[in-house]
C-alpha cells in the first residue's frame, strides 16, 4: 500500500473513529522498505552482536551503506540515507530452557523472528507532533518472509528510541563509534551497590540513606540505563560494559526502577532515614 492510499483511507474512517486519525500518522513507516542486501559486503555492515537475555535473542546490528560506521567512528553525524537494521533470531536454548552459549559465552543464533528498520532522509519525519517525532527517521518491521508486519507497534519503536534523542536515536550509537568498554572492576557487595550482569539488577532492592549514592555496575556486553518510573522519571545516563552509573536520592521512599533500555529488567531503591 502506498503512503497516498493509507492516509487517504486513514482520512475518511477518521470522521467515525478518533483512534484512526492518530494512527494516520505514522503512515510514514510505508516509506521504509526491506533493505535487500544490507548483509552483504557492498551494502551494509555488521557492527555489533547483542544477546539479550531478557527475552533470550541474538540479535545482529547492522548499517548500511557499510561507511555509516567509518563515519560514526570519525564523530561524524548520521547522514541522509542511512539504513539501521536489527535482525533478530530466538537463541538456541538447552533442555532446561536456557540459551546455549559457544566458546567464548555468547549466545548462539537459532530462528530467525524479525527485522526491524530504521531509515533517515532529509525532510522526513515532518509530519509527526513533536513528542513523537525521531528527527528525520522512520521505523519499519519486517517479518521472516522479508514482507511487512502489518500488526507490529510503529508508534512504540518512536516511543522507545524518543530519549536518545541525545544520541540521534541511535540507542547503540555507542557500538556503531566503536567506543570500547570501559574498565571498571567487578564490585564488591556493599552498601549503595547494584550490580547490572545477565539482564538483572542485584540486589534487587537497595537499601540506602537518604542523599547516599547508589552505584550500578554494568558488566553485561549490553548498556543499561536506570530509570525511575513515576512521576519524577529520573533517568542516569546509559552505561556500557564495565561502566558506572551514579544515583543520589534525597527523600526518603521507595523508588521502582527499570532498565530504559530494557524495561523487563526491574529494581527498587529504598531510601530510609
Ligand atoms: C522497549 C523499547 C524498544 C522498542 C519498543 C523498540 N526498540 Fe529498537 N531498540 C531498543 C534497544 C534497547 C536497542 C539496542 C539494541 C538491543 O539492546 O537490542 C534498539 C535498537 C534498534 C535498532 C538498531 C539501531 C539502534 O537504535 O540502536 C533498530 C534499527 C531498531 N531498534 C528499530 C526498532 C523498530 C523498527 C521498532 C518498532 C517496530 C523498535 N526498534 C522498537 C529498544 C526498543
Ligand atoms: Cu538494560
């Protein structure tokens, strides 16, 4: 379906129906097709292998045309034109359910589930509100058959990616610069401290002072980003492998918190006098 015909059928039903007016909208997503041939060596680049454990996927990351990455290594910014693909398989899993992992401990690629796309142009995006709108990109997911999923929530990938705004929405900007891990060490259990390793935070609820600094320690291949959910939505600035990120509260309470990047991942700060 062309990008005409979807706002024009979005029109008319949106005289009855409020919901398809909104939905009109991301009727941009149309723009964005299959990238044939982004996994081969003229077209595209892979820059990064994430295993998620949250929802027990590999998932490859890849960027076309292949000089996105010279480019981003160089500090220059995304241009026009720009393909961003993950491709996203179940990971192998043993008898008990669990990913297999290889020599080096990494997940191993099984079925393939999805591709999800992200494209920029010049001039795109024009039509979307602000809170919504990711710059010049569009979003588009892909089935396994390489045809469009009709039923995939475009408006959800715009919501996730809207705070990296900092990042140009970019969430793995930081594999696409090939920033290397930080270095920090393994912490030792104690007081304000949350290690981040397998997806999970640990302890799950810290207990703290109130204005005493709670510590994260990231050592998952993945970057986290602590976030509070509620009013105040407080989010630390994401952490890559072998990074830190600092939190100060000063009311006492207790906090939920999830990963921004991941928000299956869950955690509680307690803040008692
Ligand atoms: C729940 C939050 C969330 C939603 C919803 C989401 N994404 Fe993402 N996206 C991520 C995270 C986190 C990454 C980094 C890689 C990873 O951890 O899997 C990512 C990475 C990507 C990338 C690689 C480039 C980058 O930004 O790092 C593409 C392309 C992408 N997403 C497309 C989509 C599309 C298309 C949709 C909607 C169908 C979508 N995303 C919805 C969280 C989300
Ligand atoms: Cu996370």
């Amino acid at each position: 379906m062309t990008h005409l015909k979807m706002a024009t059928a979005a029109g008319l039903l949106g005289t009855a129906c409020g919901v398809a007016i909104a939905f009109s909208a991301l009727a941009g997503a149309d723009k964005v097709t299959y990238p044939e041939g982004f996994d081969t060596k003229d077209k595209g680049a892979m820059y990064s292998i994430v295993d998620r454990h949250d929802n027990k996927q590999y998932r490859e990351l890849w960027a076309s045309p292949a000089n996105v990455v010279d480019l981003a290594r160089e500090g220059k910014p995304i241009p026009s034109g720009t393909v961003l693909t993950l491709v996203q398989y179940k990971a192998q899993l043993d008898a008990d359910g669990k990913p297999v992992k290889d020599a080096k401990g990494r997940f191993v690629k099984g079925d393939l589930v999805a591709y999800t796309v992200m494209e920029k142009r010049d001039g795109w995006g024009t039509e979307y509100p602000n809170e919504l709108r990711n710059g010049e990109w569009e979003y588009q997911a892909f089935g396994p058959d390489k045809k469009i999923n009709d039923k995939a929530n475009i408006k959800g990938c715009f919501e996730c990616h809207k705070p990296h705004a900092g990042q140009d929405f970019v969430i793995s900007l930081a594999s696409l610069k090939g920033t290397k891990p930080g270095e920090e060490a393994q912490p030792k259990a104690g007081p304000g401290i949350v290690s981040v390793a397998d997806f999970k935070f640990g302890p799950e609820t810290v207990v703290v002072a109130p204005g005493q600094q709670i510590t994260w320690y990231n050592s998952d291949g993945s970057p986290h980003q602590v976030t509070i959910t509620g009013a105040k939505g407080q989010r630390t600035p994401i952490m890559q492998k072998g990074q830190t990120t600092k939190l100060t509260l000063a009311d006492a309470g207790i906090y939920d918190y999830i990963c921004g990047l991941h928000p299956a991942m869950k955690g509680k700060i307690e803040v008692k006098s």
